[in-house]
C-alpha cells in the first residue's frame, strides 16, 4: 500500500478512487468502470507531475525520508553480486546502523559500506534508524583499510539523519571515530564513489562521503544540520524548519551548482520509492560511469584528487 506524504493528499484521494472503482468492479463483475478509472489515472499522472516539477527544499527533504523509500540493504541487493558481509570494528561491538562487506559490482571486486534505516518497527529499531554509533565507524575504517590493502574500490551508501548523539556513544569517542572514518577517506589509495541515497546528515555523512565523487538522487538532501536542528538554533522554534531547509541549500541541484556534489542521478516521478527498479537501474549506470573514470588514475593520483576536491571547496567558500 502507497504511503503518501502530506503534500500528495490531493493525489491520495485521486489514486484512492481509482483503486476503489476496481474494487468495486472486482465484486461485480456487471460493473464497467474501465473508462473511469482510467480517465482518473490520467488525472494523478498529471497531479504526480504538477507536484513534482518544483519541490521546495522541504517537499524534498519529506521525500528523502518516505519510509518507502529503497535503502542500503536493497541496493546492494539489486546492484552487487557476492555480497559477503563482515562484522564488528574488533574491539566493541557490531554497529547494525552500518553496513559492509565485499562484493561484485558488474563483475569487478569492491567494498560497499552503507548506511541501514530499516524497513519496518522491529528493523528500524535494530538498525537505530541509520544513526551509527563509534563501533559503526570503526568497521567502516576497517573495511576502508582492508580496500586499499588489496586495491578494492569502495563505494558507499549514505542515507542517515546524523551519527547518533547518546551518552554512551560520546563515551566511546563518537567524534574522534567520525573523525578517523573521514581520514581514512583521504587516505585510501583506492577509487571511492558515495552516492546520497537519502538523507545525508551532518558529519555521520561525511565520514562516508568524503570521496573521489559525491552523486546524489535526485530528491536527496545532503546537509551539516536537520532543518529542524537547524529552526531550533537560529529561530527557537523546530516549526521554522521550512525555513531553515530553503537556507542550507541542501538539495541536490544546489549542491551539484556550489561542486559539492558531481553527479545528480534522475529518480522516477514521484521519487525513487514509486518504480525502485527504474531507481537501482539508474543508480548503477552512475556508478559505472564513475568508477570508469576513476579506473585511470593510479593510487597517488586518487588520494591527490580527493584532497584537491575538498581544498577547492574551502576554498571557494573562503572566496564568498
């Protein structure tokens, strides 16, 4: 069953009486209702479009989050062959937020490393809704050093609110293990490709996305605060967060126009969680065009690249 956000309320109440009109012909089979619910179907179509043609930053934002939305399992499902996942950062626990492995991607070995919201209650709850905890970035940091000890290129799938802020997490060191996750980033003499399937939120997306190249879905956000965190902050208030969205430019067209992210990969109408296949067929062509051209470079030239990347946004920040 659709679930819908609460802009496509008009959109429900088409697509509603559509489906109601089958129903009913379902149990009577004297009914002819073809004609009408397809002229409704037209109807929808075009509203999906109307709606979707110029979201505002928080329309894009509620989309990112649409719990229908395909997440880092189902990707590696569709999209990598052999998948072998590995666990623990050996020394704490397993972090279930995170997760990684070796695979195949169209055949060529490589290292995956994603964040998991879960799909429903009992999994959202396993895998603390995508907020990794330090044990989550220390496996990371693990399979990152195992990449460039064997020359695998790493691809990651950022889709989180944020590292999660609880005692205990900040007990163990939850800024100093984002922090090496994202050294280690810099450091590997590997390809690294992030692509934002989702939310990427504050540095719990950095420490992932710190890459060779940054592609984002079309409706994902990419930003260094929530807009509500945001609201909260500057305004006292989290109800500005309409606000706060349309000032961190956090879309993925801003962000491709300000060279933070490379590559804005399209999305079905109506966002990746209406056709996931056309998603992960769309998904895997970028990645596959990235990863072909970072195959020209050697290891001293990748790391070169990647720091040079984020030196130039500094930079160009500095220069505004």
């Amino acid at each position: 069953m659709t679930q819908y956000l609460e802009f496509e309320k008009p959109l429900a109440e088409i697509e509603g009486k559509a489906e109601e009109l089958r129903a009913m012909a379902r149990t009577n089979e004297e009914m002819d209702v073809v004609d009408e619910a397809a002229a409704l179907d037209k109807k929808a179509a075009q509203l999906l479009q109307d709606l979707y043609k110029n979201l505002t930053p928080w329309r894009k934002c509620q989309v990112a989050r649409h719990p229908d939305r395909p997440h880092c399992k189902d990707y590696i499902k569709e999209l990598f062959t052999e998948y072998t996942p590995l666990a623990g950062d050996r020394n704490f626990a397993d972090d279930l937020a995170v997760m990684g492995g070796l695979a195949r991607f169209n055949d060529q070995p490589v290292v995956v490393i994603g964040h998991e919201k879960g799909s429903d209650t009992k999994s959202r709850i396993a895998h603390n809704f995508g907020m990794a905890r330090p044990e989550g970035y220390r496996k990371a940091v693990r399979l990152m050093e195992m990449a460039g000890r064997f020359g695998l290129p790493v691809i990651t799938l950022v889709d989180t609110a944020g590292a999660y802020p609880g005692k205990g997490a900040e007990e163990r060191g939850q800024s100093e293990a984002i922090a090496r996750s994202t050294e280690m980033c810099l450091k590997i003499g590997v390809p690294l490709i992030s692509v934002i399937i989702g939310e990427g939120g504050s540095g719990g997306a950095v420490a992932f996305a710190t890459a060779n190249r940054v592609a984002m879905l079309e409706h994902s956000i990419y930003s260094v605060i929530s807009p509500e965190g945001c609201a909260s902050i500057l305004w006292k208030d989290s109800e500005k967060m309409r606000e706060a969205a349309e000032a961190l430019r956090l879309t993925a067209q801003d962000l491709k126009a300000l060279d933070v992210a490379d590559k804005v990969i399209p999305e079905p109408m109506g966002g990746a969680h209406r056709d996931p296949a056309a998603t992960y067929k769309a998904v895997r062509g970028a990645i596959a065009e990235m990863l072909k051209d970072l195959s020209k470079l050697d290891g001293a030239a990748l790391i070169k690249d990647r720091r040079e990347k984020f030196l130039k946004l500094g930079s160009k920040g500095l220069a505004a």
